[in-house]
C-alpha cells in the first residue's frame, strides 16, 4: 500500500457527461501529480499540483481540469467525456518532486 | 521536452533466469531515475531509483546501472520468479519536471 488513495476506484460514464476523480496523497506529501494510463499504453502526465498551486501542465486536454485542495486532497475533472477518454487515470504524490508513489488508480468506462 | 524509449516491450524467461530491461533518455539534465513494477489491476510501484551522481544501485536481486554519458540506464533482475510477472516501466526526471516515463516492458517469467 503506497499511501495514496484514489476513488472512485471504478466509473462508467456516458458520452458528454463530467466526472471528478479524487486523490488523498500520503501524509506530508504536498505534490500530487495527474497520470492517464491508456489500454496497454505508458504513463502521460497530465498535470502537477504542489501545496495546492499548479505547478506545471502536461498533455491535458481543456475539457479537463484539475486542482488541489488546502488539505491536500486532489480533485482531476473530466468534461465533456469521449469514448476515447476511456483510460486508468492515476495520481501520484511526492514528498520531494522526485520520488513518486501511485494510488492505485481509477478506470474510467466512458460508453 | 524528455523522451524515454525502453526496451524490449516483453520479454519471456525461465524461472531462475536473469531480465534486463534497458532506457534511453534524452535530457541530459535528467538526474533522477526510477523503476515501477505494475502488476494487473494495480497502480505502479516504485521498485528501484538511481540518481544521476550514482552508477549502480543493488537491493536484494533487483540492480539498475546508469551511464550517464551514454544517456541510458537498465534494470537487472536476478534469479526470477513466478511473481516477478509484470509491467515494468522506467522513467527520467529532475526536480522541476514531472517523471516521463518509457512505454513499458511486459516480464512473463515461466515456471
């Protein structure tokens, strides 16, 4: 177990619909950081929050946002769902912006 | 921006047999270097890291080696089990950017 929590764990969706995915990163980590996971693809960034700023921005589409709250905890929505959107989305934290721990993540259906 | 290619995308041993899996990276202002081992269904973990004042890392039969003038790095695992099945993935990065991370090598080791 790495610390990191995220729910839901899994969501089906329907086209054009909005879902927010949460993050709870592990105690004193004031990083977290947004991954989408595709079938059988690597890891894209999407986006780093640090101590509740963003700090930088990856592939992440405008139809997504994200943010990160003054307990830390992370929200990553997602509007105006395509099928395509249909993926693993995982967030990590870090106590340094190095080392990163991975929730286990939240598959999104969108149908 | 980074980009990390790793090879081979799977690779099939005996148990008892070694697995290397090797990373190149591109940004030669990368300094920090970790390994993930993803098993179905569950987020990545981290496994090993080096970083860039470092050549070599050992921890029990797990070794990554860094070159650093060659911009690659490999993990090297010894005496494989059955458990040792999964997705490894690699990834590059600094303090300031995110973690860019290889497409992933699928380790099917045979019993």
């Amino acid at each position: 177990d790495s610390g990191v929590t995220q729910t839901p764990k899994h969501l089906i969706t329907a086209t054009g619909q909005r879902v927010t995915l949460r993050c709870s990163p592990r105690s004193g980590d004031l990083s977290v950081y947004w991954y989408q996971q595709s079938l059988d693809q690597g890891l894209q960034f999407l986006i780093h929050y640090y101590n509740g700023e963003e700090r930088a921005k990856g592939n992440i589409l405008e139809r997504f946002s994200a943010q990160q709250f003054p307990d830390l905890h992370s929200e990553l929505n997602l509007s105006s769902l395509e099928l395509g959107d249909s993926a693993l989305y995982f967030c990590a934290s870090s106590p340094t912006d190095t080392e990163a721990f991975f929730g286990q993540g939240t598959r999104l259906t969108v149908v | 921006g980074e980009n990390v290619e790793q090879h081979p995308s799977t690779l099939s041993v005996q148990e008892g047999d070694s697995a290397v899996i090797k990373c190149t990276y591109s940004d030669s202002a990368s300094n920090y270097f970790p390994w993930y081992k993803q098993e179905l269904g569950k987020g990545p973990q981290l496994i090993i890291d080096i970083r860039s004042n470092v050549g070599e890392k050992k921890d029990q039969r797990i070794a990554v080696t860094l070159n650093k003038t060659a911009k690659h790095f490999s993990l090297h695992i010894t005496e494989t089990q059955p458990e040792d099945s999964a997705v490894y993935f690699c990834a590059a990065g600094t303090g300031r950017r995110a973690l860019t991370f290889g497409s992933g090598t699928r380790l099917q080791v045979q019993p």
